[in-house]
C-alpha cells in the first residue's frame, strides 16, 4: 500500500512524473512475487520442520544431528531466490521514487502531460467507470474464492497436524 500511495503521491506533492514508466509498472510485480514466493516457500519449510530461529538448518556441529528431507532445502533455497527477487524490487522502487523526485519530468510547467501513473485522460475514465447497470467484478470474486479456499484449506491441514502431535489414540 505504501508503494501504491507513493507512485500517485510523488506527481502530486512534488510535481514530478515518474521516471521510466515501464519499469515502474513492472517494479511491483517483481517485489510482490518475490515477497509471496517468501510467504510459501517459509510455511513450506516450516511443515517440513525447518526451525525458524536457527542460524544453520543443517545443524553441523550438534551432538545428535537430524537430517532434513531434501525438500526442505529445495524449500529454503527457493526462499533465498524470493529473497533476492523481494530485494530487488524493493531496491529498484527506491531509485525510481528518487530519480522520479529528483530528476522526473517537470509537471508544473505549462502544458505538461502526465504519463504515469496518472494521466490526462483519468478524468474520463472515472467518470466512466461503474456506469453500467450492474456491478461487474468477476476477476475479484475468483481471486477471492481462490484466496478462501487456500485459507480454509490451509487451517485445516494445520489442525489435522496440531491433532498428531497430541497423540491421542
């Protein structure tokens, strides 16, 4: 969200467009694949029973070892590469939002057009959108369904592991 806010506040406040506009429709993509890669790959590590707070998943030099499935190290190791692709984005969203405030087109000169991510024709798209008789969101339903049922999914998978470890027979 605070991306989000970014990219419309600095052409607002500071009177700049943003810089490199196609690379700045892909910045949020990279940071957020990266970051949800991050979110799967550590709760697939972790019901593999990879500590969290562990320096050394491997543990070397412990008096009694325990060894890992392989998946766990599939699953750290494609946790590192989200990582790294997290960074990335991160990183590149704060050179464009400094080259944007400091070196950006100049909108308050006149006769300037906006690009991105606000532009001249917004005031008829707003003045268009939802116009239509009935509400038409199919895209959102399905992302929501689907998000749901990973949830519900989810819960209950944990649930069914909490009740094993019980070891009630």
């Amino acid at each position: 969200a605070f991306m989000a806010m970014t990219y419309i506040v600095v052409p607002l406040i500071f009177q700049r467009d943003i810089i490199w506009p196609t690379l700045a429709k892909w910045q949020p993509y990279l940071f957020g694949l990266g970051a949800g890669g991050i979110s799967l790959f550590m709760m697939g590590a972790g019901t593999l029973g990879v500590p969290r707070r562990h320096w050394d998943i491997s543990l070397v030099d412990a008096a009694h070892p325990y060894e890992f499935a392989p998946g766990a190290y599939l699953m750290m190791g494609l946790n590192g590469m989200s990582a790294v692709l997290a960074a990335t984005g991160g990183l590149l969203f704060v050179v464009l939002i400094v080259a944007s405030v400091l070196a950006g087109p100049r909108l308050d000169k006149p006769g300037a057009k906006l690009v991105f991510p606000l532009h001249d024709g917004g005031a008829q798209a707003v003045s268009e959108y939802g116009s239509e008789g009935s509400l038409k969101i199919p895209g959102t339903v399905m992302l929501v369904t689907i998000f749901f049922a990973a949830f519900v999914l989810y819960y209950f998978v944990n649930w069914k592991y909490l009740s094993a470890l019980w070891l009630f027979n």
